[in-house]
C-alpha cells in the first residue's frame, strides 16, 4: 500500500492575493522536490483558506529508492598532471565521492573539461526527506508582501503559528521532523476560530479524507472549490427569496472563497433612497470598499446585498447589522458627495487642473489636457474612420477634470466614471460623455474596448501621451519593475487600434508624442521598441500567430496594427502550403545577396538571359498583384502571388552569376533582387520563417 504525507501551515490571515500564487508555486516546488529524489511518482495536491497552507501528498514509498548522482570536481588541469597521473585534488575528490580514482570522468563545465564521479546514494526513509523538501520548499515561497514577528529574525506571508505534518500508509502515523520558523511540527491542528477552536489531534487518522472531515466538522473546509460550490448556491439561494439575481462579477467571487474558512453568506438591505444614485457609486461602494455581492432586480440595483460571513450562522444578526451600518455609512458619504459635484459642471472644475500634477517630472493635468487634444487631433487625421473633431476637442477638456471632485478624492475608482456621468448629466454629446467615461478602458488585454471613434482616439492619445512623457524624463521600466504600469498602457493602445480599430501609425504616434514632450531621438527610439514588444504579444497573445510569424511581419514593417494583425494572420494561413514552403529559404538569399552587393542599379534592357527575364516578368505581375490584394485586405492571396516566386528564383540563382565583372550587368542584376525584396518587404520578411 502506498504512503500519503499531510502537511498543514495554521498562520494570521493571509491576504487573498497571495493564496492563488502561493497554491500553484507549492505545488509546482514539491512536484520538483518529489523529482530530484526519485520521488516523482507521487502526486500532489495544495488547498489553502484565509488561515491556512495545505499540502497533500499521496503514492509515496515508504523508503527512498536508491539513486546515482553525478558529482563534478576540479577542472582537468588540476586533477591530473601532464603524464596523467592523478595529484592529491583528484585523489581527494574520488575519496570523498566514495569511488576510485580509476573510476573518475572528464565531463565539460561551465569554464571547461572537469573532472566527475557516479555516486551512489542509498535510499532514505521517505519521512526524512519529506522533513528537508518541506523546509526548502516553504522557506523559499515568494509573497506579495511579507511579515516579520517575535524579534524579527522570521519573515513569511503572516505569522505561523502550527505546523501539522504526518506520514502514514493507511493512516497518518508517523510525525515528519519538520521545524519552521521556530515552530517545530505537531501532530494536530486547530479547528475554525469562532466556531470550533480547540486542538484537534489528527496522529492516527485515516488520510487526508479523515483530516478533511475533521475540520469540516470544526467549521474549516479547506478546499477552495468546495468552498466556492456552497458559496455560489447560498448566494443564489438568498438572491431568489427576495427576487434578485446576483450581478455577475466572478473576481470578486473567487477573492471571496479566498477570505474564508467557512463559506458563509448572508443578506444586508440599503435604504431606497441610496438607489437615486448612479448605478456605478452604488455599485463601487458595495462592491470595491464592502466586498459585498450586488444583486439586481429587472435590470437595476436593487437595495438588497450579499456579504460573506466566516462562520455557520448569524443568529442574532449582529454581523448583518454591522454590514448594513458600514454600508450605509459610506453610501451616505458618496451621496453627499455626488450632491456637492453637482452644484457646478464638470466643465467648470477645469481651471482646478493646473495645481494637480500628473507626475513631478511631466507637470500638470492641465497642460496633459492640451497635449493629448494635440494629439488627439493628429490620430483622428490618419485613423480609418469618421470623427467628431468638435467632440473629440471637446472630450479631451474635459477628460481629467473629474480629478478634482469631491466624489473621486474619496473614490478614486470611480475615476474616469465620474467624470463621464457628470458630463452626461451636463448634457454633453453622447459621443463626449462616452470618451471621458470610457478614457481608462481597457486595462491592457482585458475589459470592454471605448465606445466610439471619438472615445477610442482619447484613450489612444492619453496613453501614449503619458508613456511619452515618462519615457522623455527617462522613467523607463525595466525587468519586471514597472511602477506607472507602461505595459499595461502601451497593451491598451494597442488593442484599441487593432480592434476599434484604428489606422494611425504607432510609429509616427510615438515620435509625435515624444516630440510634443521635449524628447530627444533616443527616448522616441526606446518608445517605439516597447510599443513594437506590445504589438509582437498583441499578435502572439491575442491574435493567435507564432512568434515567428509575428516577427516575420514586424521586420518588415509595423505601426498600423490593424494591417499588422491582418498580414499575420494571413502568413500565419498560408506558410504551411505547398507552394510556400520554399519560399522563405529563396527570400533569405535575396536578403543575403543584397546586404553584400547593394542595391544596384536597374536597367531592364541588360537583363537578357531567360532566368532573368522570366524573374523579371514574374516580379512585375507579382506587384500588381500585391497591389490588388493589399487594396482590398486581402493579404493572403498577396503572399501567394509572393509564393509564385520561389521558382524563377531557384532558376535565377542557378543559372545567373549575379556578381560578375560587368560592373553594369551587376549592378542591374542587383537591383532585380532589391525589387524582390521590396516587394516582399510590404507585406513579411519571410526569411525569419527559414528555419522553422
């Protein structure tokens, strides 16, 4: 019968962030551990509530099986002198591996030829090893935030205060000597806080099922899909007693399960005059600041409300009431809020923007407001499509001035929102009020896309202003440091150009947007590469290519995202067909022939032999047809005219001696393949598809 190993971490409350991160990095660690001690045939399984860090392991043997190792020593030189034989380094080494020098290697390291040895290494009781494994692995895991406590010489997530950790084949008998944090491990654990807090010894249960049931019984389920479950179906079933539907909002639903031992819920009411406000204040303040569910009725909020509660029950509805007080407590806040920003318009908060500064280095909103109108402007000239250049002017006034209200100072993720509502109640242009509401839309790849040319064209502008600004006063981000969140911004522009979409070139964006921030060519050459990174993943990520289709079309040329995204998904269609395949081998010697001999110079009429002159005549109807293709965005049909070059190509480079001495023939010859290449150029450098 195979073994099982229970390991349980009883800590303070562990944020609900860290929990998803700190499931998947155990069970992925011990999967590595369990490996590299010829352990892998085990399986293991990770839970975890707000107080707690579960490991399961099951199909352990009961003894390690016994393993070689290969143990590298000092270099060649050292081990050896120059007639072979073996100096006191090598004889040391081979002792301390237990071998013979006889039985040394020479392997290659990482500076050179070292010496090596098999060592043999006798399996271990499972326990012992479980007991180091355990301790690397929780030492090593990686936290959002973590805490120190007692005199300080500890840090993890939150302060531990139990370790449980049992072996057994059948039953969890035996202890694993595992210590952490300077808590040595028990054989017990503790049941829910509230409801069940007393000790719970577990030596002697039968497997994880038993423990599971032990602490269900105490008020903890420790599984978060099981948590979830019984969630969703008191939700429902409290929401339907009062004829509601739950307002669908799955992250808070999953950050929810994550705050809990017992999953809980219970049903809040708001008074009816908190329902006049905009739907987006009630819905922030319940959802964002109570972490309460919003239940609808007909499509409306509806004055009822839905908060977890970490225990069984609440008989006495102190924990309802408490709900209800700081929930209305706070709409009253936002209410009086929303009545104070309505006593002037929107407009009229604008001149306020010249004493809020964006960033110490970029000045203020005011002076952000008159960049991104300047832009906002060149983007609408080249963007595909009809835009209200009065609204547009109008949109970018008025985008930042919810800033300075009352209602974002207190509810600064209302940002953007309030602003469009209160421009909307103003009697702004639809298309207005729309911009400045949807201005912050969307984050990166997700959420909804802005509502209209008008609105798609701010938020393009927007961005791209404040990663210009930022770039130009040097605050670039590098590595996995990216504190303003440029990568999130410079994804946003580019999926609203690729799907609003937009046919302005980020390139010419870019550089205009430096140019109107006092930049110099090297920071418009930084932006430009970070937004070319953006627009590689938009294709990889989003649009479904390879990365080396993707980067076969960027090297030919890039910044219309719209374009870019069509001709890869065009190669991505047709580079497997038969009449592709040769093509990106012919196309890099192209490439090769005209990096070293120029670009020539044409001259049709010395071109007289037949592979050239029938790759002449297949170059010309292959731009036309390019031409009619591109016209119509139609590029695949393009790449396949592309592809009808890959014979007189091959029959080009067989028959024709492209560098002779003619000086004039060369030179004419050269240019030929320049033509080539151009035209290949207008839609992917194929040639990165070579080695594919």
């Amino acid at each position: 019968m195979s073994a099982e190993y229970l390991l349980e971490l009883l800590c303070e409350e562990i944020p609900a962030n860290a929990l998803p991160g700190a499931r998947a990095e155990l069970r992925a660690s011990f999967d590595a551990e369990l490996a590299g001690a010829a352990l892998a045939v085990a399986s293991v399984s990770v839970y975890s509530t707000v107080r707690r860090l579960v490991v399961h392991v099951a199909g352990l043997p009961e003894l390690q099986p016994d393993r070689e190792e290969e143990v590298t020593g000092p270099s060649v030189k050292a081990a050896f002198t120059a007639d072979g034989s073996p100096t006191p380094a090598a004889i040391g080494f081979a002792k301390g591996q237990g071998v013979g020098v006889d039985a040394l290697r020479v392997v290659k390291g990482a500076k050179g030829d070292v010496i090596a040895a098999t060592k043999r290494l006798p399996g271990r009781p499972v326990p012992e090893v479980l007991a180091e494994i355990t301790e690397r692995v929780v030492r090593a895991l990686h936290f959002p935030k973590t805490m120190r406590w007692g005199k300080g010489e500890h840090a993890f997530v939150r302060p531990l205060h139990n370790v449980l950790a049992l072996f057994g084949s059948g039953k969890l008998t035996t202890p694993v000597p595992v210590e952490l944090f300077g808590v040595a491990a028990s054989t017990g654990t503790f049941g829910h806080r509230a409801m069940a807090p007393a000790r719970l010894e577990l030596e002697g249960a039968a497997g994880f099922p038993a423990y599971a049931e032990r602490l269900r019984a105490a008020g903890v389920e420790v599984d978060p899909e099981a948590r979830r479950t019984t969630l969703e179906a008191a939700a429902h079933h409290l929401a339907t007693e009062v004829g509601c539907e739950i307002r669908p909002d799955p992250e808070l639903l999953a950050e929810l399960v994550e705050l809990v031992e017992h999953p809980g819920v219970l049903r809040g009411e708001i008074a009816e005059r908190f329902l006049q406000l905009p739907e987006e204040v009630l819905v922030t303040t319940l959802r964002h600041h109570q972490k309460c569910l919003v239940l609808t009725r007909a499509g409306k909020v509806a004055p009822y409300f839905l908060a977890v509660c970490d225990r069984a029950s609440d008989p006495q509805g102190l924990i309802r009431r408490g709900n209800e007080w700081v929930a209305g407590a706070r709409l009253t806040d936002a209410a009086f809020f929303f009545e104070q920003d309505r006593k002037a318009p929107l407009a009229g908060r604008r001149p306020a923007l010249e004493k809020v500064l964006v960033h110490q280095k970029l000045g203020t909103f005011a002076r952000k407001s008159e960049l991104v109108a300047g832009l906002a402007a060149e983007l609408a000239a080249t963007a595909g499509t009809a835009v209200d250049g009065d609204a547009l002017r109008r949109a970018c006034e008025l985008a930042k001035a919810d800033l300075v209200t009352a209602m974002v100072g207190e509810f600064a993720e209302l940002q953007g929102v309030v602003g469009g509502i209160y421009a909307r109640l103003d009697g702004e242009h639809e298309a207005v009020w729309q911009a400045v509401y949807d201005q912050y839309t969307p984050a990166g790849l997700d959420g909804a896309l802005p509502r209209g040319p008008v609105a798609a064209i701010v938020g393009v502008a927007d961005r791209l202003d404040t990663l210009a600004g930022l770039f130009a006063a040097g605050e670039v981000p590098s590595g996995s440091k990216d504190p303003f969140a440029l990568r999130r911004a410079a994804l946003a522009v580019v999926r609203i150009c690729a799907e609003a979409p937009l046919a302005c070139d980020l390139q010419a964006a870019a550089a205009a947007a430096v140019a109107r921030r006092g930049g110099d060519d090297a920071a418009t050459t930084a932006l430009r590469e970070f937004v070319r990174e953006r627009v590689r993943h938009y294709l990889t990520a989003a649009a479904g290519v390879k990365p080396e289709v993707a980067d076969a079309v960027l090297a030919a040329r890039w910044g219309v995202v719209p374009d870019d995204v069509a001709r890869a998904r065009a190669l991505e269609a047709v580079r497997g067909e038969e009449a592709f395949a040769a093509l990106a081998v012919a196309f890099k010697r192209v490439r090769n022939m005209v990096a070293k001999g120029g670009a020539g110079r044409f001259a049709a009429e010395l071109l007289r032999e037949k592979a050239e002159r029938e790759l002449l005549a297949a170059v010309q109807k292959a731009e036309k047809e390019v031409q009619r293709s591109g016209g119509r965005g139609d590029h695949a049909a393009g790449l396949r005219a592309l592809a009808g070059l890959a014979a007189p190509l091959d029959s080009f480079f067989t028959d024709v001696l492209v560098i002779c001495d003619d000086e004039e023939l060369r030179a004419a010859r050269l240019a030929l393949l320049a033509r080539v290449e151009t035209l290949f150029l207008r839609l992917a450098d194929v040639s990165r598809l070579s080695a594919q």
